[in-house]
C-alpha cells in the first residue's frame, strides 16, 4: 500500500531555494512512491496583508512551479485549497476543538505576530488549525516539509488525537517528514533567519525565477566570515549555509565538498555554487516558460484534482458531520 502523502505552500510570494530543497524536491523524489496531494493554499496567503491581484498571479505561477520542479499530474493530486470549502469548513470545526494554549505556543505566530501586535488577524492566529484541517481532510499519513513546519504538523496529530478521544476513531494520526539536508535553508544576506518569501530585502533569498547573472550576483554577496578554511561548521553559519546548499544540489559528501574546497577562498565557493545552482534551475525555468504559456492546461489540472479528491473529502466530512452531532 502506498503511503498518502499530503503537503502545500502559500502563494505568498515568489518561491525561493529554501521551498525547493525543503520541500518541492522531496516531493518530486518521492511521488512514484505514495499517493500524492499537493495544495496551493490561498486562505493561509490571506492571513497577513495582501493584494488581491498579486494574490491571484502567485496561484497561478505556484501552480507552474510544481509543475515545473517535475510534479506529474498523473500520480499527483494538484489543486488549489480555496476549490476545496471543505478545509474552511472543517478548519471551523478544530477551532472549536483546539485550545487556545495550543496555538499560543505555536512559534511562527509568535514570530510573524511580533510587529503587527494588536493588528494581527485572528486568521493568523487560526492558521494551524486551518493547517491541520489540509492535512486530516485526507487522511494523510505523511506530511513532507522543511523544519519550520514540523511544529504545526505536531499540531495536527494532537488535534487528530484530541478529536477521536472526543467523538470516536475518525481521523488518522499524520506524520511530519523532514530530510536531514537543507531542511532549513538561511538567507544570504543574514544567516541567522530562515530564507523566506516574505524577505524583501534584495539579497536575501534566491528565487527559482530568478535569471542566472542575478543569481551569480546575489552568490557573491553572501554573508561569510572572515576566516579561511572551507569546512561544515554549525559556527560558521553563513559558510555552514553555503555549503549546505552546495551538498544538497550535488548530492556529494561533506567529506568530498571539503577535500574539493581545501586550499581555495569564498570567492571559488561563491562561483562553484552559483554555476550548481543555475543548472539546477535554468532547466526549470524552461519548463516554466513552456507550461505557463497554455494557461488553460493548468486550469483542467486543476479541476482534475479536485475532481479526484471529491470522493475522499465527502467521506470524511460525512464521518466527521455524524460524530460531532452535526447530522
Ligand atoms: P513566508 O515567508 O510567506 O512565510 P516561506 O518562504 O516560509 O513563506 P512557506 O509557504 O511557508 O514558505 O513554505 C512552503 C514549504 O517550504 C514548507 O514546507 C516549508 O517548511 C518550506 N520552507 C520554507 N522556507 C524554507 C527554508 N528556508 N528552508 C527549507 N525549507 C523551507
Ligand atoms: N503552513 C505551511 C503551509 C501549509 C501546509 C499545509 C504545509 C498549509 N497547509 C498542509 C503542509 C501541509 C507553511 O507555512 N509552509
């Protein structure tokens, strides 16, 4: 039996590095293997201030990206979370489920909420619940993400739990998966916070839409040290990051990464790694091109996955409807 699979990003800007090695990646490696479902999800992109327009583009140029990075609408269910009322619906329910102490301690609200203060929305303040909803719609047994969501998964699994302790066996327990490499990619220009989309800053992060001689630049202006040797150390958290990056695009060793560098400066790692990364990306953002000029194809992909996934959402929202008295 294959294992169902279940995970999404926010349409919140343009994809970066971080999305790719921390999440994308893995999920292509891995679909041939499980039964896949992979969200855009627009109502967590609404949490925090947006335009509507630019809301609208990122959909559709996420939606090119998945496809792009290599995900096969044939074993992959693609759509987009706002298609699916059931997640608002059900998001709904586990508010009324979920204590308020849970997602006081959730961190990325605490960190996200910091500046906005009395400003922030309760939306933001609901996301994991609304993020629990995506993941136990489905039944899901595992969830694919960088470090950052290993939190809000936990989250999920105590909700699960909580709810068949209360109305009956209905959900099934899901399980974050997080890969060992650059399951937290950090930003260039500061490598003591995660690269992410919401940076504005010019030299923070590199976007997969980025062309190549931007991507050299930004290599170049990373933040490293001012010492020499070129080695994995978690001390050294901008060479650390670097290198980190390099070992996740060429699949090699730390061993063999540090006898390649032995004996050469920043400037070499800098340019070695932009030429990694460009090749990585420049055959993606052919396939981008490509895919984004028949926008109605990416519509029906679309409207196929929501079609598959009809089946399974009315089974457990039926299940769910019953046991809370709703039916
Ligand atoms: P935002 O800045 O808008 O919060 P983000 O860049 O953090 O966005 P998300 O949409 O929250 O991106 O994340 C999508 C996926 O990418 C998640 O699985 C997340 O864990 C992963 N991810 C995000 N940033 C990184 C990163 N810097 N390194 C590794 N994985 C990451
Ligand atoms: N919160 C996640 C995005 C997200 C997600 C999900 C990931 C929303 N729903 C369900 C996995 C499964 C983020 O900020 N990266």
């Amino acid at each position: 039996m294959k294992k169902r699979v279940f995970s999404g990003i926010k349409p919140s800007g343009s994809l970066h590095l971080g999305n790719y090695l921390g999440a994308i990646r893995n999920w292509v490696a891995d679909q041939d293997k499980c039964e896949n479902i992979f969200c855009v999800v627009d109502q967590h992109a609404i949490t925090v201030d947006y335009e509507p327009a630019a809301l609208r583009q990122n959909v559709r140029e996420l939606v090119g990206l998945y496809l792009a990075c290599g995900l096969d609408p044939a074993p992959c269910a693609l759509f987009v979370q706002s298609h699916v009322p059931e997640h608002t619906e059900l998001a709904w329910l586990f508010n009324c489920v979920t204590p308020m102490g849970w997602l006081q301690r959730m961190t990325q609200f605490k960190e996200k909420s910091d500046d906005l203060r009395e400003q922030v929305s309760a939306g933001l303040f609901t996301y994991p619940t609304l993020m629990a909803a995506d993941i136990l719609l489905y039944q899901t047994e595992e969830v694919p993400v960088g470090d950052d969501q290993k939190q809000h998964v936990e989250l999920a699994r105590d909700i699960a739990q909580r709810f068949n302790h209360l109305f009956g066996e209905t959900f099934v327990l899901p399980e974050p998966v997080i890969r060992k490499v650059a399951a937290r990619v950090m930003g260039l220009d500061d490598p003591s916070k995660k690269m992410s989309k919401s940076t504005t800053s010019d030299s923070h992060g590199i976007g997969l839409l980025d062309p190549p001689a931007l991507i050299r630049k930004k290599l170049s202006r990373a933040t490293t040290d001012s010492q020499r040797e070129i080695v994995f150390d978690r001390e050294r958290p901008g060479v650390f990051n670097l290198l980190t990056i390099f070992q996740a695009l060429s699949g090699q060793s730390q061993e063999e990464i540090e006898a390649h560098f032995a004996g050469k400066g920043y400037a070499q790692l800098k340019g070695d790694l932009a030429d990694l990364v460009v090749a990585t990306l420049e055959p993606i953002q052919a396939r981008y091109r490509e895919i984004t000029s028949a926008p109605e194809q990416i519509d029906q992909i679309l409207a196929q996955g929501v079609t598959r996934l009809r089946p399974l959402v009315e089974a457990t929202m039926t299940r769910v409807r019953c046991a809370m008295g709703l039916r």
